[in-house]
C-alpha cells in the first residue's frame, strides 16, 4: 500500500477515535453555537458598519463563529491532541513502524479539516435558521471555499507548530488557549472591531492571519468584496507553521 | 511503501547474526550513557539485557531500533545500518518500548489491524490476538484493559506486521506475578515461532526463564556474557554445603567448615560428591544427626548484583573476574 493510501487509510481511524469520546467531540460543536447564541443575545439584532457597509450583527456573527469554529477544530485542537499524543508515546510508536509519521499527521490534519468543515456547515445551517443570516452563495461561496480550505490547512500547521514549544502535555491547552484568545478578541471575532479601532489593534489585525481569515469568510458571507490579499497572508502564516514545525516537531515525549 | 531507490543502503550479509554491534557507544552532553558495547545476536536466539536503571540498557536498544543516533562503532540490525532511516528495516521489526500509550477509545482488534496496515507481510489480526492471549477482550476498548492486558497489547501491535526481530523493553515491569507469568509464556511463544527477541529486564528470574544468552550492562559496559547458568563463571563457583548439628557438637576438622552465629555451618568445596560423602559418612559413623542441610549455589541475582555492584556480595566465595563466563 503506498503512502497516500496508508494516509486516508488512517483517517478513519482518526475519525472513529474521535467519534468514541463523545465529550470532547460534542463541546467542539457545541461551542461556536454557544457564543453565537450569547453574543446576538448580549449584542442583540442591531447592524455594525464595517468599510462603510451595514451588516446585521446576526450575519456578523455567523460568520465570526464559523472562522473560530475553524480555529478550534484545526489550531487548538489538534495543538492540544497531537501534544498529548507525543507525551504518552503515541507518536514514538507510530516512528517505530513502517507507516512514515508525516503520512500519520497528515491524516490528524485531514481529519481537523473535515471537522471544520462539517463545524462551519451547521454553524451556518445554526444561523439560517434561527436568525436569517446570510449565506455564502454564487460566485462568493468559491471565494468562500478557497478561504476555508486554505484557512483550516493553515491553522492546522500553526496547530502542529505550537506544540513544539510546548513542555509537556498539561500545559498544553493553557498555552494553545493563550496564543490564540488574544488574537480573536484583536481581530473582532468576538467583538467587532469598528474602523476607528486603535492603531495598534488594526495592526495586530494586519500582520496575524485571525483578522485575514475572519474577513475572508465574511465576504463570503455579506456578499462583499474579497481580497486575494487575505488568502495569501493566511497562507504565508500556514507555509511558516509548517516549517516550525518540520524544523522542532518533537516525536518523543519531552519530560 | 516506499521505493527501493528512496532507502539507499545496502544490506550487510549477516546470515547468521540477527543484531552485531561492535564499539558502540553514545554520549548525552558530557555524560556517557554508552562507552563501547559489543554484542550479537544469532537468529532466532532469546537475548536478554541485564543492568540496573541508568545503565545503558534503553539507549543502547533505542540506537538498535532507529531512534538514537549513535556517537560512534558498528551496529547492523537483520543487515542493516538502523542509524540510516529505513522502512524496509522498519518493515521487519517489532518494537515495545517501555513505556507507549495507544489510542485509548479504539478497540483491541482496531489496534492491532491499524498497526497490521503499516506493513507488507502482516500476521491475521486473529491469530496475534490468541498469541497474546486477548481473544476474550478482542472488542473491548484500550481505555478498558488493564495494566496486564495493555501490556499484552503493546506486544500484539508489535508482531502485527509478523516482524524477525521482536525489541522488548521491560515488557513485565509493574506486572503483578500471574500477570508476569503470562507475558513469559507469550516471549515463549515467540520463541517457538523462530522470533528472535531482544528483551531488556532488571529481573533476574525473567532473564532466567527466557533467554538464550544474557549480557550485564553497567555504567554503559557490557560486564559479562553468557548463558543464564553460565554467566559470570557462576557455573564454575563452588557449591557451599549448610547444615546444622546438634548443640555441643563439631564438624569433621578436615571439612573446614564455619559456623555462623545461628548455628549453623557451612563449608566451600571443589567436589560436591566427595563433600557430601565425608560429611555424611561421618555423621553415619558417629550416629549424628543432620539437620537442614541444603547446597547452595549462586543465583543469577548474586552475580548480577556483584557485576552491577549494587550490593555487597553475599559470598565471598563468587569469582570475581567478570569476563570468566563470557564469551567476550
């Protein structure tokens, strides 16, 4: 069997593992659901004028959610999973079979994109139906696509670099956590962010790819314009994840 | 898998050695975990590694399994070099590490035929799990089985893709003694399909019912090779004869003997047959009675505990010379 197919051969392990804890699995989904359904009720049904153009908060955070429904599934969770995987040795038996460990990974990092995916069709399937948001459609949902698959690629690589700084298994999901809460709250995921933000908060939006890839999504969403320029640098962002971590990658346990 | 052009090296004609290491050796910064170690290992042979924690053992077996580099000597492991990435080497062996987790929510059988896809000739996922002797928790989750039964596991993964070279390191520590028993029975098994096995242990009766040929690793040395019985001259030592007499009654002067603060005596001799014969010749001639008498001989525990220096000897009679049983 050759390596590609040894790779989607293990998907499904990944799926069925992941399918068998419940818990974990029904918190991924029940997340972005959760916070739409506090932030349109804590915000209410009002609009927010972002680059001139009137958007209903509804639609706003539909679209929020759906990019750190993404987040979560492909950067936290697989930084926080593949952690605890090196730590009790997973992933050291994995390097002492024939199967190559970065045919193994590309498997977890698949599997992280199906969940994205599958998160963002019923976060937005969630606000179609509860609050008649807007969804991507015609030319705007290829835009969409490209956003989302080049987004999910990109998180899961900074997903598999974060873990190299990372001590050992318990303190992964505080320092995954604070890398990235920060940045949604600076890139208006949770709380637009208006156009007379402070300098630095619009800077932090320009240079981290949370902003890039939030604003992708939504256009997809309200129907507005799309920038290639969001793509790209969300990408760079995936293309330098993945060489940290081809560089510090550790298969072994660091105690 | 992978093509023949993508794993370069040539494989080194050892027909007859499963594992030949010569001048290993592999320092951590300024610590030298091994200082030039030398053994083989022939095909289908039980050899065990012996030495207390720290001593080598693990770093040792890691650089024969790919996951050290070594700093210097010679190693082929089935003919190849494991320093030199490789999956055609990959394909032909099994590793249990000390201490590996597997997904806890997949089942026994899940496991076992996940790892069985890895490779190009696996073994029926059925048959690996009789061999290990998991048939009754076949569906039953990893998060489930115990300590024992994971333990099992990890062995059943390891020959899923019905390897020639079985690497187990400490497969039994932590086992309760029923448990153990059971693992021993599984490395028999494999012994009896033509496995070869490189086990590491710090138990001596492990070593003892298991392996072929035994090497004492200390302080990244190899102190002393050879069979169980054999080992550390422990083959040659003199037998020690114990016994007790009634109150107010001495040994026969010409058996040298000593007597201990307990009563009892004990004398050292070259001739076991003769020993016995004047002792109980005597005691028949002067109508004495012996009590407890008993042979003893060094076990396995003495001699390692001598060669490992982690404890006093226990007699002084034991040679010394480390090497004496060995074959170099």
């Amino acid at each position: 069997m050759n390596s590609f197919r040894l790779t989607l051969w293990q998907v499904r392990y990944t799926n069925k593992a992941y399918w068998r804890n419940p818990a974990a699995a029904f918190f991924t989904f029940l997340f972005p659901l959760m916070f739409l359904v506090i932030f349109t009720a804590l915000l209410g049904h009002g609009h927010v004028v972002l680059s001139g153009r009137r958007i209903s908060l509804s639609t706003y955070y539909v679209a929020a959610m759906a990019s750190f429904a993404v987040i979560s599934a492909s950067y936290v969770n697989l930084g926080i999973a593949v952690t605890f995987q090196r730590d009790s040795g997973i992933l050291k038996r994995i390097g002492g079979s024939p199967l190559p460990g970065w045919a193994y990974l590309t498997a977890r990092v698949i599997h992280a994109m199906l969940m994205a995916v599958l998160l963002v069709i019923i976060t937005t399937a969630f606000g179609r139906a509860f609050y008649g948001a807007a969804v991507p459609s015609g030319k705007h949902l290829v835009f969409f696509v490209v956003m989302l698959v080049v987004g999910s690629a990109s998180f899961c690589a900074l997903g598999l670099a974060v873990t190299a700084p990372i001590p050992n298994a318990e303190a992964a999901a505080a320092i995954v956590n604070a890398t990235i809460l920060p940045l949604l709250f600076l890139s208006g995921v949770f709380i637009p962010i208006g156009d007379h933000a402070p300098a630095w908060i619009q800077w932090i939006g320009r240079v981290f790819p949370v902003k890039h890839f939030a604003d992708g999504l939504q256009a997809g969403f309200v129907g507005s314009a799309f920038h290639w320029n969001d793509v790209l640098i969300v990408a760079v962002w995936g293309v330098a994840g993945l060489l940290v971590a081809a560089r510090y990658f550790s298969w072994e346990p660091r105690r | 898998m992978v093509d023949e052009a993508e794993t370069g090296a040539t494989p080194r004609n050892d027909d007859e050695y499963a594992v030949v290491v010569r001048g290993l050796t592999k320092s951590y910064g300024r610590v030298k975990a091994v200082g030039g170690v030398d053994f083989h290992i022939a095909r289908g042979e039980v050899f065990a590694l012996l030495g207390p924690n720290g001593a080598g053992k693990t770093t040792a077996v890691e650089i024969l399994e790919g996951f050290r580099q070594r700093d210097g000597g010679e190693v082929s492991v089935l003919g190849y070099d494991p320093g030199s990435p490789q999956s055609k080497l990959r394909n032909l062996l099994g590793i249990v590490l000390q201490s590996t987790a597997v997904d806890p929510y997949l089942t026994v059988e899940e496991m076992i035929g996940m790892f069985a896809h890895f490779f190009p000739h696996p073994r029926p996922v059925g048959e690996v799990i009789e061999l290990v002797g998991l048939s009754t928790e076949r569906t039953t989750r990893v998060v489930k089985l115990s300590g024992g039964q994971q333990r099992r596991l990890d062995v059943a993964i390891a020959l899923a893709g019905d390897p020639e070279l079985l690497f187990l390191d400490e497969p039994t520590t932590g086992f309760d003694p029923s448990a153990r028993r059971g693992a021993w029975e599984v490395v028999r098994n494999l012994a009896a399909l033509g496995k070869t096995v490189l086990l590491t242990t710090h138990y001596m009766d492990e070593a003892q019912y298991l392996a072929n040929r035994v090497a004492v690793i200390a302080s990244g040395r190899i102190v002393a090779e050879g069979t169980p019985a054999t080992l550390g001259g422990r083959d040659h030592a003199r037998p020690r004869v114990r016994f007790r007499l009634p109150a107010g009654i001495l040994p026969p002067a010409d058996l040298v003997a000593e007597t201990d603060a307990e009563g009892f005596s004990s004398f050292t001799t070259e001739d076991l047959t003769r020993g016995l014969h004047t002792l109980t010749n005597w005691a028949l001639d002067n109508a004495v009675v012996i009590e407890g008498l008993e042979i003893i001989r060094p076990t396995l525990e003495d001699i390692y505990l001598q060669l490992t220096g982690g404890a006093t000897a226990r007699d002084p009679d034991l040679p010394v010379d480390p090497m004496a049983g060995g074959s170099g």
